[in-house]
C-alpha cells in the first residue's frame, strides 16, 4: 500500500513547478523559484521512492537502504547549496526526519514514514511561498 504522503507530496512540487515560472518577479527570483521547485521535485521523488522501496522491502531488501541513502546525499547537496534560510530550515527538518528513519532501520524496527513526508510536503510549502 503506497504511503499517503507520496501522491500529494509528488502533486504539490508539480503545481510548485507550474505556477512559480508565472509568480517570479525578476530573473533572480524566477531562477530562485526554479532552483527551489527542482528541489522540492527532487526530494519528492526520493521519499516517494523510501516509501516505495519500504513497501516492496521482502522483495528486495536492500533497495530500502538505497532510496534513503539516495534522499540523504540530495539533502546534503541542497542544505549546502541553500540560499534561502526558510528552505534550510525545511531541509534540516527533513535530514532529521530520515536520520530518525535510518536510526529505525538500524535498530532493526519498522520505520514511521509520516514525519518524513511531512517533512517534504513543508519543504514544498515553503519554496511556493
């Protein structure tokens, strides 16, 4: 069963990437704005795959360690190329949100996923805002 955060985290960073083109005022702020969407695009898509990979773990255990590694080192990338203090912010939360996920797995526990994708929904909130 897909996670509840994977559709609509994936449907807000699409309609991001469709209205921020329309609302930036000048060639920064439209370059900020796009930097921000492919962000919030990028990440989406990573948790969407954690979700995904956690679902289909007996089939293929490993893919599970692969998705989140995947989301930690986009995070890392984005934290430190971060302008904004706002989206640094929603980055920090969402890196400590998979750390708590990574510290589940480690501990050989189920991890909850729902602060992970609230984590990325509030990352889109705030690149649309």
């Amino acid at each position: 069963m897909p996670h509840p955060f994977t559709r609509p985290a994936t449907l807000a960073a699409a309609a991001l990437l469709a209205v921020l083109p329309l609302s930036a005022i000048s060639c920064s702020a439209a370059q900020k704005a796009m930097d921000c969407g492919t962000t919030a695009v990028t990440v989406g898509t990573d948790v969407g795959q954690v979700g995904s990979a956690y679902n289909n773990a007996n089939q293929d255990p490993a893919a599970a360690g692969r998705a989140l590694a995947k989301l930690k080192t986009d995070l890392d990338k984005v934290g430190k190329n971060a302008g904004n203090t706002d989206v640094a912010k929603a980055v920090t939360d969402m890196q400590t949100q998979a750390d708590k996920v990574q510290q589940a797995v480690d501990a050989n526990q189920v991890p909850d996923l729902g602060p992970l994708g609230d984590a990325a929904g509030n990352l889109t909130k705030v690149c649309a805002s």
